[in-house]
C-alpha cells in the first residue's frame, strides 16, 4: 500500500438554501466553508466545535448524506464528491453512524435483532442463518450479554447506554472501514459515558475501524483520539495531535474554549474565566476576514480585512490565524 | 446562619406502577452567601428535592413532609396561599431547567422580568420599570433590550434574562436547576463568571444543581451528592474533589474526563436501581465494590466525619 489517505477531504463546502419569501433572492448558510483534511485507516479524530459550527454537517457530507456543494471528497482514491446516491450502496457499506439521541435513532417497533438484521438485508447479505451469527457476533462484539436476551428486546426496554450500544452495533454490523459518532455520549449519564468510550476505542483497534468522534467536549477527545481538530463558525481554524493540541493550543478560540472548560477544583469557584464575551456569528452574513475576530483579544487590522490562510507549523499542528505569519 | 435548613424531607409520587420514593430523607442547611451544589445522575430526584424546597409541585405527590426552613420562617407550616404570599419567589426563587426555552414568545422582555415582581409584590409601574432595569443591568443585558422580543437574543442572553427573572424579587435564596447545560462551554463559563460576581457582590444563596461535576467546582462552597433518592455525601468543596468518602462519590470523580491531567477513567458498572423498588439497605450496595453483609440489610445512617462533612455508608461506621 501507498500512504494514500484511506479519506481526503479537500475544501469541503456546504451551504444550505435558504429563501426568505417567493421571489426573495435566496441566501446561504455557509455551514461548513472550506474545510480539508485527511485522515488514514485505523484512526480516530475528533472533531470539535460548539453548536453551530458546522461539524454535524461536516460528518454528514463527509458519510455523502449530504451532497457537498464544493470541494472535493475522495475515498480510497475515489472521487465521491458528487455521485448519486444510488450508485453509493458500496460506500454505505464502509461507513457507518452513531447518532447523538439513541431514543430518537432505534426504530420502537422493530426488536433489536430486527434492527440489526436490517442493513444485512438491505444489502443482501447471508441467508438467514448467516445473518443471524452476524447479528449475534454484533452483540457480542459491542456486549450485550447474553445476546439471546438482548436479541428480542425492544429499544423502550433498555437503558440510554444499552440503547448506544445496539447504536453502535448496527454502525458496525457491515465491517465499515468509517464511523462517523455524532455526539454519542452526550445524552448520557456520566458514569456510563467512560464505557461507550472505551468500547468505541476497543473496536477501533480490533476491527481497524476509523472513527470520527463529533463532541463539543474537549475533555473527552483526550481519551479517545489522535487527533483533534477544532472548527468555529463553519471553518477549521485549528487541528493537530491531541496532546500538542491540549498543551499548546494556539489559535486564540482553541484557547478561549481550552480556558473555558472546568476540571473539579475547588481552586475554581475563586477566580473568574478570562473567555470572550459574545456568541459565534451567523453562518448567513459571517464577518469578513477571520470569523473569530469580532470576539479575539487579539485582532488586528489584517484579521478584519482578509481569511487568515491555514499555515503550518511543527509536529502536523496547523492553525489559520495571522498572528501565526502571513501567506 | 443558615437560611435555608432542610430536614428529613420526603417527596413520594404515586404512579400507577407504585409509590416513587424520589427524596427519602433529606436533610442538610445552606447559609447565607453560601452555595450548595446538588449533583447526581438523571432520576436521582435532585429536581424533584428542588421543587419540595420551593413548593412547586405535580400533581401526584402521594408522600410531601419533613422540615423546610427558610429564612427562620418553618415553611411546611404555611398554606399553599400563605406559601405564595410569603415564601416562593420572595424568600426563595427558581431557574428552572431548559426555562430559556419557555420564554413566551409574544411578549417583551421586560414584561417578562417584571411579572414576578408586579404578581409577588405591591409596587407601581415605576418602581418595576426601575428594578427590571437593574436586574437586567446585573446579568449583564442592556436595558434596551427591556423592549425586545425573546427570538431577538442569543441562548446565552435567554439564559441570562430567565436568571434576571429569578433575581427580581430579592431573594435570599436562588434554586438553579442545570442552570446552562443547553449552552455552549464558553457562554457557559461567561454564565458562571455571572453568577461567581452575582453571589460575591449581592451575598446570594445558591442551591446550584447539576449533573457536571467539573462545573459544580465553579461556584460550590459545598457539594451534596445524590443517589436513588437519598444523599448520600455532603462535602467540603475543598475536599470532595480529592478526596470523596461514599464509595458513590469516589467512582463519580474517577469516571470525570479531566483536560488537564492524565488519570485512568473508571466506570461504575450496572444502572441506578428503580425508585419504586429500591434494593434493601444502602441503595448503592449493588454496584458498590465495598459491599459488605450489613449493607445489603440495613440502611446506614448518617455518619458526620467532621463538621460539615456526612456520609451515608455503613464503612464508616
């Protein structure tokens, strides 16, 4: 094998329609602006960004569910920016999705064998006792023990974690090469996160699967992934190693919202948190130049003018940010 | 001197499946100035503890009593009208959970803030004007937006507007029920310096819920900790982070993701037990690796191990 990126993702755009009235010229929101990276077999990353930023959609184009409006997307060396989706069947069969609300993503009158079965027969896999040992090697994989018992239960009997759990089998159930996990521990008791975690890490090994891990929280990504990248208001504005990131973070936002984010200590409750004040933009009208910068400490004439260009540093770190030179 | 005490508290539901036991016995004080944290997983009862505290209650209490005073007035002794006059949102106000999602959409801001003080006490049109402004001044929003309409402000600013609503009537104590978990992490800690500046300048009580134990570090004096119902710790912020007692309590800190530090992160296997059936003895003991004989029989009782600092659990006995 090559180093060819297993996924590369070349300034991804996305931009949905939006009209405000019949004849009304229509407007954009620019969710996700100009977005690459790549991303190798077998790896994890997160993908971080507070509500708004546009990561939901990134990992919504990146699994084609969304049809990217420019840019490019290339999967093992193919082009799949803008196949139809009829002729996608193969690349749903490498990827998979855990969603934020287990509640809302398990279809209530089908049992969760049931659940499973189904991609198995949509792609026409097995006969059915074939199917079955797959189902049950599913259970077993993301345990679910006994699996005869979990087999005939429905989604209102579980617990929000087991519900995760049959989430997450079914995102494994096809042997994709790509999951994308949105959120997936968000809705959950913390106590239970750490084992959905730890069990999406273990099949990331066992199984070689790459995992995108979609989070607003930064203090999870430490335990789970490489790499972290960081996006706000619809662009990536930092990524690099999940420990450079977290010791070094550069880009002024990364900072704020490191600053941001408590760890028990009662050290804590006597100092107040030097975070910028305001909200992330509107992705219709965002402000030209760097889109942090009616909120950075540290703008300057160059970041209201112009979109600072990605530059890169040491050890794979990359920041689009002026203070780090100039194009 | 404590303003609120609370005391052997009971909060019984009664449902068609049973009778939820979803505060058994609580009991604990905060003082003036001082800030309580309450945390504890999703159906605990710690917004059911809340809402017995403030007396907002469902329909289908089966069990409500024990001692709830609050500013030396004994509140379990008022009728629900003499309650409404002297006690709710005079003595004691809320932020109710997801509130910024209820603001009514027809109508100004202002109005919105103001109504508390108009319903609750006798003031004049000026007067309320006055405070409104002031309350909005103090969480930060400008008083111009008096005169907007709640789809004009940001999450941050809703947020910021529903604590104003709770501060109006000069409490001495403010119930905030996750006070900014549908927020993002930087208006979030925007929200908290709010509240770290709000109990320094105006001496205010906090009873502060939450299921994020890294946040309750922002604001806690004291941290209660709830399991199925009961409390099972009540802590010195100072040593609940480093050194919890309930084995509960340990495994809650060992399951936090921490930013800073690396540490190996625990889980505490199996599911919080059933309000309705609760287990017999401590209602941890199944998923307690400490579990000893006496537990799985006898409910242990609440064992000081210096002032301040309550454990329920029988291996400190």
């Amino acid at each position: 094998m090559t180093d060819q990126p297993m996924l590369k993702v070349d300034n991804l755009k996305k931009w949905f329609e939006m009209r405000k009235g019949f004849f009304a010229k229509p407007v954009y929101v620019r969710a996700v602006d100009g977005v690459s990276f790549e991303m190798q077999r077998g790896e994890a990353i997160s993908l971080v960004g507070e509500s708004g930023s546009g990561k939901t959609t990134l990992g919504r184009t990146i699994l084609r569910l969304l049809e990217p409006t420019d840019g490019k997307l290339i999967f093992e060396g193919k082009d799949i920016t803008h196949t139809d989706s009829a002729k996608l069947m193969w690349y749903r069969r490498e990827t998979g999705l855990v969603q934020q609300d287990p509640f809302g993503a398990l279809i209530p009158h089908f049992t969760v064998y049931r659940i499973l079965e189904e991609p198995l027969i949509i792609h026409k896999i097995g006969d059915k006792e074939e199917r079955r040992e797959i189902v049950y090697r599913a259970l077993e994989r993301v345990r679910l023990l006994p699996v005869e018992d979990f087999a005939v239960k429905y989604p209102h009997m579980l617990s929000g974690g087991q519900m995760q759990r049959v989430a997450i089998a079914r995102a494994i159930i096809l042997n994709p090469k790509l999951v994308v996990a949105d959120e997936p521990i968000s809705m959950l008791d913390a106590s239970v996160r750490i084992e959905i975690l730890n069990l999406m890490r273990e099949l990331q090994e066992t199984m070689r699967i790459s995992f995108i891990y979609i989070t607003h929280d930064l203090a999870t990504t430490r335990y789970f992934s490489e790499k972290i990248l960081i996006m706000y208001a619809g662009h990536m504005v930092e990524r690099a190693p999940t420990k450079e990131l977290l010791l070094n973070p550069l880009h002024p936002y990364t900072q704020a919202l490191l600053e941001a984010i408590p760890d028990p200590d009662p050290e804590n409750r006597k100092r107040f948190r030097k975070v910028p004040p305001g909200e992330p933009p509107s992705l219709i009208n965002p402000p030209p130049g760097c889109r942090f910068h009616p909120r950075c400490p540290h703008a300057m004439d160059i970041c209201r003018r112009e979109e600072p260009p990605e530059i890169a540093l040491e050890k794979g770190h990359y920041v689009r940010c002026w203070l780090y030179g100039k194009a | 001197m404590s303003i609120l005490e609370v005391e052997n508290l009971l909060l019984y539901y009664g449902t068609r499946k049973g009778i939820v036991r979803a505060v058994d016995k609580a009991s604990f004080t905060v003082d003036r100035g001082e800030t309580l944290a309450l945390v504890g997983e999703s159906g605990c009862g710690k917004s059911s503890l809340a809402k017995a505290i403030i007396r907002v209650l469902p329909r289908n209490v089966h069990t409500y009593r024990g001692k709830v005073v609050i500013d030396g007035i004994d509140t379990m002794k008022l009728s629900d009208s003499e309650h409404r006059k002297k006690i709710k949102w005079k003595k004691v106000s809320m932020v109710f959970q997801g509130a910024m999602n209820s603001l009514n959409p027809v109508l100004k801001v202002g109005y919105q803030v103001a109504e508390a003080l108009i319903l609750h006490s006798d003031v004049d049109m000026e007067e309320a004007l006055k405070r409104t402004k002031e309350v909005l001044k103090m969480v930060g929003i400008h008083e111009a937006f008096i005169d907007r309409y709640p789809f004009e402000l940001s999450g941050g600013m809703k947020q910021r507007v529903v604590i104003a609503m709770a501060l109006i009537t000069r409490p001495d104590i403010v119930i905030l029920d996750e006070p900014t978990s549908a927020l993002d992490v930087i208006t979030q800690a925007n929200i908290m310096n709010m509240l770290k500046k709000l109990k320094n300048e105006l001496n205010l009580s906090f009873l502060f819920i939450t299921h994020d134990i890294p946040l309750t570090s922002e604001l806690a004096d004291r941290v209660a900790v709830m399991y199925a119902g009961e409390i099972v710790e009540l802590s010195h912020a100072d040593d609940f982070y480093t050194n919890p007692s309930h084995p509960y309590s340990q495994k809650l800190i060992a399951s936090v993701p921490t930013l800073r530090s690396d540490k190996k992160l625990e889980f505490i296997p199996g599911e919080p037990p059933s309000l309705i059936n609760p287990p017999p003895g401590c209602r941890f003991h199944p998923r307690c690796p400490h579990a000893m004989d006496i537990c799985r029989r006898e409910e242990p009782p609440e064992i000081a191990l210096e002032k301040g600092h309550y454990v329920r659990c029988w291996l400190y006995d």
